[in-house]
C-alpha cells in the first residue's frame, strides 16, 4: 500500500491471503454456480439461464500462497503508457495519480503489483474452467451459449493511474468480451464491430428467445455479429459517460475505430489518434491537423447526447463547434440585438 | 451581446427596454406589494409579513430610455480584479471567462455595461423607496421592520467574468444585508460579524415572533447582533458550496474575515489572503507562508462538511491534510500490511 497525498496510508493494493484457494471468493462463487447447475440437472428438459458475477480481478489483489508467485515480476513488461507526462492532458489525472500514489511505487514494485494482477486473473480464469468443466462432464456444452466480459477494465498502472476513474482511456473503457456458441460461432472468429456488452446482451438475450427486443432498448441483440454478418446500420462509433468517482469530474466521450474525443467541460478536451498513437499519449485536441475529425465527432457527440436525454449537452452549447444555438435569453420581446 | 467560443451569438448582456418605467418588472412587483400593503390596512391590529423578490438587477440588463444613460460610462471605475490573469486558478474559470465572452467587449463596453447593472440597482432602488414611502404614508414605519438582502452577487466584469459561476470569489459570495428596525437598530450601525442572511433570517422572524428556532435549523437569529450584542459562540468562519452552473464544477469555501479556502477536487485548490489581497488575485494555496492558515482552514472545513452531512468530504479524504482516514479497503481480515 501506498501513502496517500496527506500523508494517511494509502488505499490497499494487495497482499497475501493466508488461507487455500479453496477460501477465495472466486472458488466461492463457481463452487455456488456449480451446485445451481447440478439442481438444473434434475429437470434436463427446462433451459437455464445462469448470471455468474466475480468480483476478482478488481483491486485490492489478495492472493492465496499458491498464486502470489505465479508470474515473475521481473518478466512483466511496463505499459509504455506508465511514462505518461500528464502534458495537456486534465489536471483531475494528476490528482487521480496521486490518490492512488503511482509514484509511491519503484518500477519493480509496479512489476510485482502487475504480476498480482495477472495471477488475480488467472485465478478468476481458472474457476471459469471449473464451471466450464462442468457443462463438458454434463454434455451440456454444445447446447449451452457462453458470455464471457466485465463492467470496466483497470489502470494496473497504466497512465500511472490504477482503478478505473476520471480519465476516459481505452484501459478502463475498452472491455473483454468472450462468446462460445456452438453452432452459431465459429472458433477464433473475431468480431471487430463496437458490442457494448452491458447493454447489448439484454437484447441479446431476448433475442435467442425468439422474443422481440423493444424499441426503447439502447442495446441491440448481437446474434448477427456472431454469424459474421454486420448490420448495415450497426454502431460506426461508441459512447461513454462518466460522472465522478474518486473526484468529481462529469465527462463524456465518443470513440470511432480510429479516433477518441473526450469532452470535460471543466478542463481541457481530449482527442487521441488510436490508429498513430494507441496508448493514448498526446492530446491532439489543438492540433489543426485534426480539426475536420474533431468537429465531426463533436457534432455526432453532441445530437447524440440530446436524442438521449443527457442534459450534459447544455454544457457544450455555448463552448463547442456544433450546429445548435443557446436558448435566446432575451426577456423581452422588445429588446434590441 | 458577445459570441460564444463556438462563434454563435453569446448571451444577452442587455439592451434597451422601449416602454415606461411603469412597464417594469421592478415597477410591477413594487405595484403588486403597495396593494397588498393597502389591503393590510384594513385590519390594521393584524401584524403583518410581506417578502417582495425583485429579479433585477440581474442579467440581462434590459433598462428603459429614462435609465439607459443614467450613468456615464466615462466616470465608471473598472474593477482592480478585470486584471485577472488567470495564473495558478482552476482551469474552468478561463472557460467561464469565455462562456461569457470577455474578450467580446472593449474596455468602454464593459464600463457601458457596468454603468447599465449600476442604471438597474438604481431602478430597483427607486420602486423599494416607493414601497418604503408608502409605510411613511401610511404611520407604519416605526412599527414595521424592513430587511434588505440578496441571494447572490454578480461579476460584471470583475475576474473578468460575469453573472454568477464556477468561481467564489467574495463578488458573488459577499451579498448586501440592510436592516431597518426603529427602536432595535441604531441607524448607520455596522454589523461585520457573518450573517448568512437567506438562512439567518428565517430563525430571525420565528425569534421575532418569540418562537423558539428548532435545534435542527442551519439558521440563527441575528436580532442580538442587530442590538450590538454578539454572542460569543457567534460563528467565526462562513462556508458556502457550488455543485455546478453553466458549468459542472462542484467546489466547497471557508472564508474567515481574514482569509479564504477554496476546495476544487478537480482543479488546483485557492487560497486568498483577504488582508493584502482584497480583490482575491494572487492565489497562495502553494505557498509555504500560509501553511498554517491553510491546514486550520482545511481541518476546519473537513469537520464542517462532515457534520453537516455533505458527502463532498470524501473528496477530501485522501488528497488533503486532515486528520482522518480514509476507510480501509482490505477485504480480508489476514491480509498483510
């Protein structure tokens, strides 16, 4: 653990739990998941629907003996974007590094603290196994369909930044998502359109059901995808939102495949090149060079945020190039312009 | 008006109102209150309560011919703080600058404009000695108690900003409180404790009334301070606290009479020496001759926040000097330190 900016010790980063993997919370929950889908057993006719939630691999990492050597820190390589220089970039990100005191920690302490990560990781995915084992041993695996993901990623480090927070970077935002369907997927295919899980398997679900998705859903069923067979009017970009946590900072975000413009309205936007600069390194947001782009997204951005109802866009009206005007604050009818 | 940042047309500042004073605002709710004054009258043993809220002199400015050039912009004084150079302040308060588009108007425009906010002040003057007179007219002055307050200030121009926003300086947060209270008040005494008048006087009126103020009220009568008579336990330092206006910026201040801390999670915090520094240009918050101030002022707020339920102080918790810990995060009771 670290110390915090006030000098207070800091928020716990991890350490050794002092019992069996057995004890773990994640061996808790398949050890459930598994005694449910032995009750589902007794009635093999009936499908099932099973929503198993880990916990792990989010921050603090407490590792049983067994795994807290599991990976050698000194193999771990740095994110390249552990050099970030928070150059204009908002100043909530130096604050956000602070908090979880980044620089309370040497390389190799960064090392280590990746290497925990990544035996948190293979813990959930060893548990994973067992439940899939499960289906294997049943013969329920070619008639069971199989989401893998998660609710936001982790800094670990990256950005200097751990937890997920005031910066809107592919590390947090960019998600896994892992789907076995036998005889809908095939193996290794990789779907590279934008698929927000959290929203999207609701409709996704209904959809296997034979059940129509209704019209004031936001997700949309991705059973097309799975086949290989994109939408026409599938997602060309995707949005985020970000109210605060940690440190109070509203901020929204549109990402093509190429390129990601962040709006905070209380302190510098941001505009990165993923195709040139995938780590999220320089801000381009003042560079002229990315003018057309930049008022493209900010346009799309910002009639999205008013289809939606998200009142944020008030907050862009007067500041950003899009094609709205203020509320005309006149009150009278009379006045001169 | 100006231009916004996105080149679109800017707010309304204000402009020319082409119909009588009687056509007013100001004029109509000043009518509105001599009426019903005049119904009072016909039970004159009944006391009686009246609040009047006029809106001006608010932005925008919309002033009739008679008022329009009341003052020559010629004589108006620019404020020392139009000087504002925005060094080592929270980012957001240059982007209110341009929300309001300072840059827009020329040094006569801003003394035009301050010239029509002093043009509107006096017309809200003129329609309070209206109502005034009609108490001398009709015996009421010396059994009647008049108070005179306003639930914010306004930049006009000071910290090169306008209306009221994501900035505390004492322009916006320092409001005027004017009693009259024949037989209680000495005329032109001054009162300099802090009074928070739009709290403070709700549980002035109740105490007036011989009510006792219920223990949960925020508010405290001020009718000792009014007889010259200030209570020991009367408080030493004032909070105030922002969440967000044109711009989502939640920010919380104490202000003592001498100095002035200004919590922004988001941004750098403020520090004002109100002594040497009055119109609040020089930010001290990094400098090491006000370490004292700043850490009783920081502890100080803490524990207000604290107290009073307001959640912000968990945005404090880790990033500045108070004395508290933030909650242990460790999940496990085995874990090592």
């Amino acid at each position: 653990r670290g110390t915090f900016p006030n000098g207070q010790p800091g928020n716990i980063i991890g350490g050794v739990y002092e019992g069996p993997v057995e004890g773990t919370y994640a061996c808790f929950l398949a050890e459930r998941a598994i005694e449910k889908m032995k009750s589902f057993l007794n009635n093999p006719a009936q499908p099932f629907f099973l929503a198993l939630h880990f916990f792990a691999p989010h921050l603090p990492y407490f590792l049983p003996e067994s795994h807290i050597n599991l990976y050698n820190p000194q193999d771990i390589p740095l994110p390249k974007s552990m050099n970030e220089t928070f150059e204009n970039k908002p100043i909530v990100q130096r604050h956000y590094a602070a908090h979880w005191c980044f620089d309370c920690f040497s390389k190799e302490d960064w090392q280590k603290i990746i290497s925990m990560y990544w035996a948190d990781v293979t813990l959930v995915d060893e548990q994973i196994g067992r439940v899939l084992r499960f289906l294997d041993d049943n013969g329920l695996t070619e008639h069971t369909a199989v989401f893998f993901t998660a609710d936001h990623g982790a800094f670990v480090g990256s950005h200097k930044l751990s937890d997920k927070g005031p910066a809107m970077y592919d590390d947090i935002y960019r998600i896994p998502f892992i789907t076995r369907f036998p005889g809908l997927v095939q193996p290794q295919f990789i779907c590279s359109e934008f698929v927000s899980p959290l929203i999207d398997l609701t409709a996704t679900f209904l959809d296997l059901c034979d059940i129509p998705v209704p019209s004031h859903f936001d997700g949309r069923s991705i059973i097309p995808l799975l086949k290989g067979d994109i939408p026409t009017d599938w997602r060309k970009e995707i949005y985020a939102e970000f109210h605060g946590h940690h440190f109070p900072f509203p901020q929204r975000m549109i990402r093509s495949k190429t390129h990601k413009l962040i709006i905070n309205p209380a302190d510098i936007d941001e505009l990165y090149d993923l195709v040139n600069d995938p780590d999220e390194m320089v801000n381009q947001i003042d560079n002229d060079a990315y003018k057309r782009v930049k008022l493209s997204l900010t346009e799309k951005l910002y009639h999205h945020l008013q289809k939606t109802g998200d009142n944020f866009y008030h907050w862009m009206t007067s500041m950003h190039n899009v094609s709205a005007s203020a509320q005309n604050t006149e009150s009278s009818s009379f006045a001169k312009k």
